[in-house]
C-alpha cells in the first residue's frame, strides 16, 4: 500500500497547534514546509509537530523569490533554516532522518 501526505507551506503560524490536533485526530500524515523566521516565532509547535510524528521541511527563511536573488544568498536562506531545524529536532529529542 502506497502512502499520501498532505503538504502545508509557509509553517508554523498561529493556527498550527490546531491543526496538529486535527490531523492527528483524523491520522493525516503531513509534512510542513516551514519559513525560518516562522519557526524562530513558533518554535514551541514546530517541536509539538516533530513530537507527534509529523516531519518539518525547509522552506527557506523569508521566503524570497530565488530566481531575484544570488546563489550565495539562496544557500544563506536554505541553510539558515536548516539550521534551525536540526536545532528543533534536537529539541524534540527526534532524529532528523529527511534533510
């Protein structure tokens, strides 16, 4: 049996703990693309979301248009949230197996 997961872009917000509770009620699988300076807002749902199973991926830190922005600058963004993830999932005490 194959599996499916929802994707939500530009995580965590404030609605995000709600709707941690309701995936997890209805068991969707999901993964959260998050913006960097989004989680350094709300790093208290990405590691509720890491916890319950959910995986967190990287969604640059501002969220630029990358076609308008140098390369060096586009790997700043990329690892500057990967960064921030790493430290998250360290947090959550949940290896970090998707990068």
């Amino acid at each position: 049996m194959k599996n499916a997961y929802l994707t939500i872009d530009d995580s965590p917000s404030e609605r995000m703990g709600d709707l941690i509770q309701t995936l997890q009620q209805l068991q969707i699988p999901a993964v959260f693309f998050c913006i960097g300076k989004n989680l350094e807002r709300y790093p208290h749902f990405a590691i509720q979301a890491i916890q319950k199973g959910f995986v967190l991926g990287n969604h640059s830190w501002s969220h630029p248009h990358f076609s308008k922005i140098s390369i060096e600058n586009a790997f700043l963004e990329i690892q500057r949230t990967d960064d921030l993830l790493d430290n998250l999932y360290q947090q959550a005490g949940v290896q970090r197996i998707y990068k």
